[in-house]
C-alpha cells in the first residue's frame, strides 16, 4: 500500500509528463495549421486550383491548439482571474478560498469532459463533410483536454500551498 | 429568476479568484442546474462550436506574427525608426511612445502584449532619460489601447463574428478612431513635456536616418501587407495573418538572421497559451450567451429601456458609462461575446448601425483597460516601470479624459465613422 505522499507525487508526475507533451502536440498544431491557410492561399493564387479541404482541416487545428493552449496555460498558471480581493484576506482564509477556487474549476471540467466523451460517442459514426474523416478526431479534443486540465487541477488541490492556477 | 442566478453566481465565482475563462462556463451551468430542463450536453457541445469557427484562427496568427516580431529585433528596428521621427522634439521619447503604437497597431490587434512589447522597451529608455516613471507608465498603457483600434484587431474580428458584420468593414472603421486616439494623446504629451521641462533628443545625422529608414524598411511593410491585402479583398483577415507570420519569419529569419529554428517552439508554446486564453473564453461564454438568447434577455433589455426614453443621444450616454465601468473589470472578449448580443437589438431598434456600435464598444471596452483602479494594461505598466499604482491613477487621468473624448466624438458624429467603410462599398442594414 503506497503512502498518500507517494501517490501525490506520481500524480504530480504525471501531470507534468502529460504537460510536457501537450506542449509538444500544441506546437504542432499551430504550426499545421499555419502551413494549411497558407497553402490554401498558395494554391488558389499561385496554382490557381483552390483545396477543398483547406478550411475545415485549420479550424479543427485550431479547436485543438486552441484546447491543448488552454491546459498548458492552466499548468502554468497564466489564466486570468480576479484576485485583488483574495489576496487581501488572511493567509488561512485566502487558501480555503483558493482551494474552493480550485473546486469550482474541476466542477465545470468534470462536466465538460462527460459531455466531451459522450459527443465522441455519439458521432462516432459521422464524418465531417470535406475531409470525411470521422467527427470524432475533432471532437476528441474536448475529454483529452478537460481530462488532462482536471489532472492539473486535482495536483493542484493536493498541494495547497502551491501557487494557485489561474494566479496573477 | 435565471437572471438572478446568473447575475449572483457570476459575481461569486469571479470574487473567490476562478479563471475568467470558467467563471464564463460555472455560471450558465448553475442556470442549466436550476433550470433542469436543457442537457448539460449543451455545455461541451457549445465550446467547441464556439470555437469551431475559421475567422478566429486569425487571432493565434496576429499574436504569434506579434511575437516573432518582439523576439526577432524587429521591434527594435521600428523603436530606431520611430526615434527618427519624433525623437528630437521635447518629449521625445514620449511621443515615440504614441507614435510606435499607432504603426505596431497595425500589424498586431491586442492592446495587452502592446503595452508588455512597447513597454519593455521604451520605459526603462525614458527613465534613463530622466522622465518620471509615473508618467512613462502612463504613457505606454494609454498609447497601447491604439492597438486594437487601428487595424488588424482582435476585439474587432470578435465583434464582426457575434455581430455578422464585415470585418474589413470593421477594420475600416476603425482607422479615423485609432489616428484620433493618437492625435489626442499626442496633445497631452506636448502639454505635459512643456509643463514638466522634458529633455530632448538629438537629431540624427542624414547618413544614420538613411540607415535607420533602410533597416526598418522591411518592418514597415508588414502592416502595409496585412492592411492592402484585407482591404483588396485579396486575402481574408485569416489569410492575411497568416501571410503575416510567414513575412515575420522570413524577414528575421532569414534577412535579419536574429531567430533561429531552435526559438521556435518556445515563440508557438507562447503563442498558443496567449491565444488559448482568449480561444477558451469565446468557448465558455458562448455557452453564457446562448443562455442569454433562450431566456430571451435581449428582447426584455430592449424594451425595457425602450419604455423608460427613446432619446437616441440619452441611450448612447448611459451605453457608454455602462461599458467603460464594464471594460474596467471585465475581460474584453468576455465582455464583447455576453455583451453584443444584449445591446445590439437596443442599438438596430434607436438606428445605430452594427459598424457604428463595433466601434463604440471596442473602443469603450479599450479605454476601460486603462481605467483605474484595475485595468489590466496599468497592471502591466506599472510592473515594467515599477511605479506605484496610485501615482499612476493620477498620472494618467489627462490621457484618460482625451480618450474619453474621442469615445465621444466617435459615438456622436456617425459620419466620421461610417466615411471611409462607406466609401469602399459597406452598404448599412439599417434602412
């Protein structure tokens, strides 16, 4: 039976490991997505044969650059709050409110990755209408992502006195 | 009833420090929670069409050209240009201030990373100078909300989405505001620099301007690039970002030898977080406004104030107060994506066009960024010049009022607005 401690840190590993290739997989991303707009741009002009296929495939880069940004600026604590009132409390006050803080963000991630795998599930048998690849590469990008922001905020929750994702 | 929940449990959520990106998807949860009727489906599903939508792949390219350019010396090379121009006046450094962020407004669309990418730069320069950091801190928040007034911007791509209206209608509209903006701020600059005895600069020698001008030659061809190929028709505002992140790279990359393939992942990561933040929050407050639109609340905010006056100038007065106190504690994507679809049918139904309104909102919403006690670019100011907050709030009231005016000549003089979109063939919904 592992002691909580050691489960705390394989979480915390974990976290960091799947952080490091979702910064990898957004790199990626926005670069294919880059060479995709400007090859529509190329071919339409230059080759004068415009691609069918152009538009649809960026915008599902982007929903996943867009989700993969999202987790990574939630492991480093970039995304913006409002925390002018929080920070004037009392110490021990201020990290009960951040802790719920926390609690509140797993809430809203819980439901999104429920609703994310159930919408994988029920358009696994559609295609998208350029690419005809199945709807549910795009829509993957929903339970992967929450899933992997709730991992962050749960090692977060483990360790309280961390700085706060979401700080600033 | 769901208005309440939605009202108490916004406030809640943003005071006990969640994300805003959340706050805008916990909030409507707790009205689908009460309510019971609708899936919670709903909540993932209207993320994903939220973001699912090609105009807004412009947002992550106008950031990421903004960063090769900061990281690549290009920026640099248009502070020296800018320097040429005005630096020899008294005030100098404080007019570049102003004059920089008109030309970097034209190739990035954020008043933010404006504020981090001038500020770096020029306010530990004008310290060194012997300017007050007060007044170098105000300086670069104010100048930077020019930013997303002048085209390519962000709030306006934003806008144009929500809004159904063309975005290089948009982006035309937005050019008299935005040298406005820069004229007005220029004025306060010269009365301040005569009031406060500022040094000057030297004035450079022809042979150094001629090097100065040739180097930054190829900066300044960027904003040209992105704004005739919009404005042609040529490129769409996503193909023209993106043509705008190739012309970056190239340029510092291979003209200017200054970025390496190795910086790139770092400047993409950057890039995609920056974006992320705004990508999410159009995610998570359409879900808020979808809510908005079934309970019907813009139908009852129209009429409600439709019963209380009709007064068109009245109506646009109190408009204005509620966004600049909104822009002051809100986020502006979040404040445009709940508060567009609210204040639109008001605006149709006392004749306002959708054009006119993209620029009075946008430009409220900036103006608020700079308003005390906490707009997010004073933040940023006064960490880069580590002036204290309350100095700042005093420093920058002059700036603050002739902003304000220009948000009142823009809301009451149409025409001014409506000129130049006009004239390139924007054709008014409004009969």
């Amino acid at each position: 039976m592992p002691r909580p401690q050691r489960i705390g840190s394989m979480v915390k590993g974990i976290s960091n490991a799947l952080n490091r290739l979702c910064e990898g997989a957004l790199v990626l991303f926005l670069t294919a997505m880059a060479v995709i707009v400007f090859l529509e741009v190329l071919f339409r002009y230059l080759f004068l044969l415009p691609l069918f296929w152009t538009e649809e495939l960026a915008r599902y880069c982007l929903v996943w650059a867009s989700l993969l940004g999202a987790s990574v600026a939630l492991k480093r604590g970039e995304h913006i709050a409002v925390s002018l009132l929080v920070e004037r409390l009392p110490k021990r006050v201020e990290r009960a409110v951040v802790q719920a803080a926390r609690l509140s963000v797993a809430l809203i991630l819980v439901v999104i990755l429920w609703g994310g795998i159930t919408l994988v599930s029920v358009t696994s048998l559609q295609t998208s209408p350029a690419l005809r690849i199945p709807m549910a590469v795009p829509y993957l990008a929903l339970p992967i992502n929450s899933g992997i922001m709730l991992l962050h905020i749960i090692v977060a929750l483990m360790h309280p006195s961390d700085e706060p994702p979401g700080g600033e | 009833m769901v208005v309440l929940i939605l009202i108490v449990s916004f406030v809640f959520f943003l005071i006990i420090g969640v994300p805003i990106a959340f706050v805008l998807g916990l909030t409507p949860l707790a009205a689908l929670l009460v309510e019971g009727e609708t899936p919670l489906l709903l909540v993932a599903q209207r993320i994903f069409t939220g973001m699912d939508t090609p105009v807004l792949m412009a947002v992550p390219f106008f950031i990421l050209a903004g960063n090769i350019m900061g990281m690549g010396g290009m920026t640099q090379r248009l502070v020296r240009f800018c320097n040429l121009l005005v630096g020899s006046f008294r005030g100098g450094l404080a007019y570049m201030n102003v004059v920089i962020s008109m030309v970097f407004a034209g190739i990035t669309g954020a008043a933010v990373a404006d504020t981090s990418a001038v500020g770096s730069i020029l306010i530990p320069a004008m310290k060194r100078e012997g300017y007050d950091s007060d007044f170098a801190a105000a300086v670069t928040a104010t100048s930077s909300t020019i930013g997303p007034v002048i085209p390519p911007s962000i709030p306006f791509i934003i806008y144009g989405v929500l809004g159904e209206v063309s975005i290089a209608s948009l982006f035309l509209a937005g050019i008299v505001p935005g040298l406005l903006l820069g004229l007005f701020q220029i004025g306060v600059v010269a009365f301040v620099a005569r009031k406060r005895g500022f040094p000057k600069g030297r004035r450079p020698t022809i042979r150094k301007a001629l090097k100065v001008s040739v180097d930054a030659a190829l900066v300044l061809m960027m904003p040209v690039i992105i704004l005739v190929g919009i404005f042609s028709g040529v490129f769409t505002p996503t193909e023209s970002a993106c043509i705008a992140v190739f012309y970056a790279l190239l340029i510092s990359g291979v003209v200017y030898r200054d970025i390496r393939l190795k910086d790139l992942p770092h400047i993409l990561i950057k890039t995609g977080t920056t974006s992320s933040l705004v990508m999410l929050v159009i995610g998570t407050a359409s879900i808020f406004s979808w809510i908005l639109a079934s309970e019907q609340i813009p139908q009852q905010v129209t009429s409600f104030i439709l019963t209380a006056t009709d007064n068109k100038f009245l109506i646009l007065l109190l408009m204005n107060l509620l966004l600049l106190v909104i822009g002051t504690f809100l986020e502006t994507t979040a404040s445009l994506i709940i508060l567009t679809p609210v204040l639109l049918p008001l605006m149709t139904a006392i004749g306002v066009d959708p054009l006119h309104f993209g620029v009075i909102i946008v430009l409220n919403l900036v103006i608020g960024l700079t308003t005390p006690p906490v707009g997010v670019c004073l933040f940023i100011a006064c960490s880069i010049s580590q002036t204290r907050l309350e100095n700042l709030s005093r420093t920058i009231i002059p700036f603050l009022l002739a902003s304000i005016a220009v948000l009142l000549i823009c809301t009451y003089w149409e025409g001014l607005i409506m000129g130049i979109p006009t004239f390139f063939g924007y054709q008014s919904p409004i009969p």
